[in-house]
C-alpha cells in the first residue's frame, strides 16, 4: 500500500471511529481530549486589533496554544456575551471598561479566578467578587484627566473636583465628548458615589455652562491644542500620545487630588468565561493568557504601546505620567460601574447626549 493510501486508510478509520463516538455521545470527550493535546481558546477582544494582537501572538509563540479573538466595542461584546450565556464560543472577555466587566460579573458569567492572578495588582483593580463568585481583573489603568492648554491656562487655577469645573472662569472654555465609554463611565461613577440626583444636576450644569461636546477623545484634546477650549474632560493617553508626535503642541494633563471621579482610574481588564465546552485545558489555558498580560513583558508593552498604566509594580509608567499613586479616585469600587443603560438614561434626560 502506498503511502497516501495508506494515509487516506488511517484517515477514514480515525473519522469512522470519531463518527462512531459522536453517535454515541462522546463527542465532548473527544473534544476534550483534543483540547488537551493542543489547546486553542476563544478571546472576544474589546481592544482594538492594532493594539493588542502582538500580544497575543507572544502569548501563542511563547506558549503553543493558540488564540482566535473576535474584535468589537467592549459594551457590544458584553451585550453578545449576556445573550449567549453558557452557549458562548468565548473563553475569556477582555474589555477595555470595568463597567462591561462588571456587568457580565452580575449575570454570573465569569468562572472564579486562582488567587495567583487576584493578588498580582492592587485589590482595587480586582472584582471584588472574584474570590467566591466569577470576577474579573484589571490589566491596565486608564485614568480620567483633565487635558488643558498650557498656554491659556495657570495651572494652579486648574480645577481640583469636577464641581469646579462648572460655570464661573470656566464657562464656555470646557470640552468633553459624551459618547465615549470612557466619559459615560465616569458618569456611572459619579452617580455610585452621589447618586442620580446630584448627577444630573452636575450634567444639567455642565451643558448649562457652555461647556462644548466632542465626537470623540482625539477631537477634545485638538481643540484644547487649538485653543478651541482650555480644559477637556479625556482620558489620559490622549495627551501622552498626541505629545510624543508633536513635542511642543500647549498641553498636558492635569491629575485631580483625593477621590473626585474627575481622576477615577478605570481599567481593561479580563475574566475566563462559564460556557458549556469549557475544560480544564481551556480554563487553565485562559488564566495563562490573563497571567501573561499581566507579566512585565506585556505591562511594558501597554505602557510604551498604548500610554496606559501597569498595574503590577515594578513597571514604569507611561512616558509623561505620574505613578499611578499619585493618580486615582481609589476608594471608587469599579463594580458599581456595570448599569450603562441607566447611566445612557440619565445623560440623555441631562440633553447632553446628541
Ligand atoms: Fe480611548
């Protein structure tokens, strides 16, 4: 027998066997056992591809285990988690806010996770939920700030709450784009911390104010560099980034001090995934992958890459940014983050959503 019949023999036998053992139902078994020879998992990736595909190309060279990811908008991909529940082709959820995170948290779609992994960051960026439920944890930092224009503003005027940012010297001088998730996340801060009513006064005020909307953080922080504005509400890398191309564009981020929601400190971050068709090869093969994002190898990436924090010591932050302990609305549990619907309600009732 020649040997692509031979091959084509074997073939045949091994699908004859396999369509037996289904028929019988076996197949998770034989699933499973094929997972464990070579595992291969299932990542929906609200980061953007550009971003985050070198990582998971180390991860697969350093490790042999291969990753499919789906890309979308963190609050679509958590909305299409929630609709599938255990049905859910994905093996681990990495979002880009901990409102999304800890949204799919509440429906209980997040498996527990080993504390190796709880104890690598700080307990704030940690699911508080993560050690007798399902959780999630934070891979790196994205902070709320302030981006002003260093020529029209005396950064000892600049405003220390958000509060101050309403009205007065300000007025008609702020910018802010209010349908990014990053803003309409601070705003579910805002409202777990003083709740609905003081939020909308607070929203109500700001558009009340002048205060001019954005489409995005890009388009903010050109119009503080322009002097459109002085003052955008942003988050952090926007400036760092636009900075190391053009050095000598008049701005800079201002940090507010203590625990106002105008320097919270939001998260990406990931959790492994409940589904139907989860073995221990593929759970075990997702905690790699979350414990490699957390390793100082992918920290420095983040950092350089994508101008975010580390969140494991020992890892410099980005360029032009302070430590992370100097920034940080810390004692804000991200877990309250998760009702964006509710905080979509409010913003839209406030007239500043478009
Ligand atoms: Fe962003």
């Amino acid at each position: 027998m020649g040997y692509k019949r031979y091959a084509f023999a074997v073939i045949a036998g091994i699908a004859a066997v396999f369509a037996l053992a289904m028929h019988a139902g076996f197949g998770r078994a034989e699933d499973g056992a094929r997972e464990a020879a070579s595992p291969s998992i299932t990542v929906y990736s609200g980061r953007a591809r550009q971003l985050v595909a070198p990582v998971f190309e180390s991860f697969e060279r350093e490790t042999g285990i291969r990753v499919r990811v789906r890309y979308g908008g963190t609050a679509e991909l958590a909305a299409l988690l929630l609709e599938e529940g255990d049905r859910t082709p994905a093996d681990l959820f990495f979002a880009q806010d901990a409102g999304a995170l800890a949204a799919v948290e509440r429906a209980g779609r997040f498996r527990p996770l080993p504390e190796s992994l709880r104890r690598t960051v700080e307990p704030r960026f940690v699911s508080r939920a993560s050690e007798t439920g399902g959780g999630w944890v934070g891979v790196t930092g994205r902070a709320r700030t302030i981006v002003y224009n260093t020529d029209l503003v005396d950064p000892a005027a600049l405003p220390q709450t958000l509060e101050e940012v309403l009205g007065g010297e300000w007025t008609g001088k702020v910018g802010y784009p209010p349908t990014n998730a990053s803003f309409q996340a601070m705003v579910s801060a805002m409202r777990a911390r003083d709740g609905d009513e003081k939020t909308m006064q607070w929203l109500r005020a700001l558009r009340a104010s002048g205060a001019k909307t954005y489409a995005n953080n890009t388009e903010t922080v050109r119009a503080v560099a322009s002097g459109e504005v002085a003052i955008g509400l942003v988050n952090h890398y926007y400036a760092l980034r636009m900075l190391t191309e053009s050095p000598r564009l008049p701005i800079a981020n201002h940090y507010m001090g203590g625990d106002d929601v105008g320097s919270l400190v939001n998260v990406a971050g990931a959790g492994v995934m409940r589904r139907r068709g989860g073995t221990d090869a593929t759970h075990e093969a997702s905690e790699r992958l979350i414990a490699f994002m957390l390793s100082e190898q992918a920290q420095s990436y983040f950092a350089t890459e994508t101008f975010e924090f580390p969140l494991i010591a020992g890892v410099e932050p980005p360029a032009g940014a302070p430590t992370l302990e100097r920034v940080g609305a810390g004692t804000i549990d991200l877990g309250a983050l998760s009702d964006l619907e509710g905080t979509l309600r409010l913003m839209s009732r406030a007239g500043v959503l478009p």
